[in-house]
C-alpha cells in the first residue's frame, strides 16, 4: 500500500524497517528502485552502527564494573 502512495504522490517510502531483532534486516521488494536500495541500505548501515554502538558501551560498562 505504502508503495502505490510513494508512486502517486512522488514521495520518499523507505520500508519495511524491521526491529527487535538481533541484527539489522530490512526487506527490499521486486519492484524497487535504486534510490529504494540506497535508502534501504542506509538505514540499515545506522542500524548496525547503533547496534555495535550499544555493544560496545556495554562492554565499557561491564570492564569499569569490574
């Protein structure tokens, strides 16, 4: 649906962003783009810096605990 939108209207709909997983994952469907594939992997690249981010204030955490 978000897909027939973004074609009518000429806006950006970057998605579906998925959460709550270990790892970053998104999806990507048939008929993207280019510009779909680069805001895909954009947000997915944040996703993983935040991630390693998270990780590694919990590891400084856990050595200045200890």
């Amino acid at each position: 649906m978000y897909k027939a939108v973004q074609q009518s209207t000429n806006a950006i709909a970057i998605g579906p962003i998925l959460q709550g997983l270990s790892g970053p994952v998104n999806d990507l469907s048939r008929g993207c783009t280019v510009s779909d594939i680069v805001n895909t992997v954009t947000c997915t690249s944040v996703q993983a810096v935040a991630i390693k981010e998270k990780e590694a204030s919990t590891l400084a955490g856990a050595a200045v605990a200890a």
